[in-house]
C-alpha cells in the first residue's frame, strides 16, 4: 500500500462527515458538506499542520493514538476502523490490549453531554478524550503527552488538577486508583503499553511501588461522589462527580454536574464560559 493510501483515506472520510452530527456549527455561508481540515484536528486532538501533512503523505507515521482520534473523530465503523489501523502499519488492537475505541453510539451520547464537564478513561486510566467544558473547568487536556495522559502518573508524580483533597483523601484517591490499575493488569497480561506504564511508575514513584506490592484487597468503591473543586476564576464549588462504567468497552466515563439553580450550578456555569468562549467566537 502506498505511503499516501492512509492520508488519501481519510481526507475522502472527512468529506463524507456531515458537521451536525459530530456537534460542529454550519453557518450560512458554508461550501463544505463534510468537515474542514481544521474541524477534524480538533475532534482528534492533533493540529491542522499534522493533519495536512498526514492527508498529503508528508507524515505517514502515525500513532496508534492518533488513529484512534481519527477513528473516533470520523464515527468510523469497527471495520473502516481496522483499515485505518493497517494503512497506518499497525494491528488492530485485539482483546489482549486495553482498548480505547468511542463506539458511535458512546460518542452520541457524549455529544449529548456537550455542555457538561466530561472526561474518559481507559482501564489503564489513560486520557481517552476530554470534552470543553471539563477543559474549562479542570485545566486544558490537550497539552497532555505520553505519561501525562494517565491519571495515575499525574496523581503520584505531582501534575494535581483542580479538585482539593485533603491528604487522607488524595492517600485514599491514589490506593483506589493503583488497585484498579492491578486489575486492569489481571485482565490484560498481554498488554505491552500496560507493562511499559507500570514499570515506568515503579521506578519513578516509590508510593506507587508500595502500593502495587500491597497485599490488601482493593478499596471499596469511594462513597463520596462530591468533589470540590478550585477553578481560577470561578472560586471554589462542590460538584456531584458520577463515574460511569462502559462495561463492554472498559472505559471509564466521569461526569460533573450541580444541582439546578445552586450557587455551585452558578459558578459551574460561569466557569464553563469562561474556558470555552474563545471556541465558540
């Protein structure tokens, strides 16, 4: 396969997406039936220049993360997504790997959580995708790289977001994470990415490596779902912190909200605008 089938690809997928059904505004004076080139970078997190070189065949080696966002961005089918993988040079991920895959159908929903703070995890509590007001209320997730992307890595190496705990609560926070992380290791032994996390975090953070050999059960799940957190601009607010599971897909969905009109759903609200009007201007 030619080193621009991939870019060719997906430039052909861009054009066949109409822009309402993945949330982006159509304006009067619009040409285009399918999406921008700019509009697609920023479903997938990627910039317009990379996406350009992609779609040329000037960069023809894309991630497996990259593929993903693309996958997930174009609402790709399971079998559009496997070719994308393999004109890429990469295996489809197989049952051994955590997956990372937004099903159409979660992505709906999501679409229909837009102006709510969201964010997704995989099992191995890797950033899947952020939406804008999360960004907005927890700190942009865009810059995120590498390690940084996973939750456990920023919680035990120090990168805190906007929740305040205190040191009972964020030791407690940190147990929970790293014994789910030890079951996510059970369900995919095979996993390569998963070994390189674990080993990465053992000898980086001597808490996760106490924690890891433990021979405590996991916690039990947190009882409390009210979290407080520290915007900037916003003050502080206390918000109802749901974690929804995607059994099928094992994803971790998180999901903040505030009662109807509380102070909190106030300043929430204040909060939301305030990160994300700039993408609206």
């Amino acid at each position: 396969m030619e080193s621009w089938e991939f870019g060719r690809t997906v430039r052909r997928w861009r054009d066949r997406v109409a822009p309402a059904t993945v949330g982006v505004p159509v304006g009067t004076r619009r040409r285009a039936s399918g999406l921008r080139r700019e509009e697609l970078a920023a479903l997938a997190g990627i910039s317009a220049d990379y996406l350009t070189r992609l779609e040329q065949g000037r960069a023809t080696t894309p991630s497996a993360q990259v593929v993903e966002a693309l996958a997930r961005s174009l609402r790709l089918s399971a079998t559009e997504r496997g070719l994308l993988y393999r004109l890429a040079g990469h295996a489809t991920p197989g049952p051994d790997v955590i997956p990372s895959r937004v099903t159409p159908s979660i992505q709906r929903l999501l679409d229909r959580l837009s102006h709510t703070p969201v964010i997704v995890y995989d099992a191995g509590w890797t950033l899947v995708l952020a939406n804008a007001p999360y960004n907005a209320l927890m700190g942009d997730t865009t810059t995120w790289r590498g390690l940084a992307r996973n939750a456990i890595w920023r919680n035990l190496l120090g990168h805190h977001n906007r929740t305040v705990h205190t040191p009972e609560e964020q030791a407690d926070h940190e147990a929970r994470l790293v014994a789910d992380l030890r079951l996510t290791a059970a369900r995919y032994p095979a996993d390569h990415a998963l070994k390189r996390l674990i080993a990465d975090l053992t000898q980086q953070s001597p808490r996760f490596a106490e924690l890891w050999e433990t021979a405590d059960p996991p916690p039990l799940p947190d009882p409390s779902k009210r979290k407080l957190i520290d915007h900037p601009a916003a003050g502080r607010l206390t918000l109802d912190c749901d974690a929804l599971l995607v059994a099928q897909d094992d994803l971790r969905i998180t999901v903040y909200t505030a009662e109807p009109g509380t102070e909190d759903a106030e300043r929430l609200a204040l909060a939301i605008v305030l990160g994300t009007q700039t993408l609206v201007d």
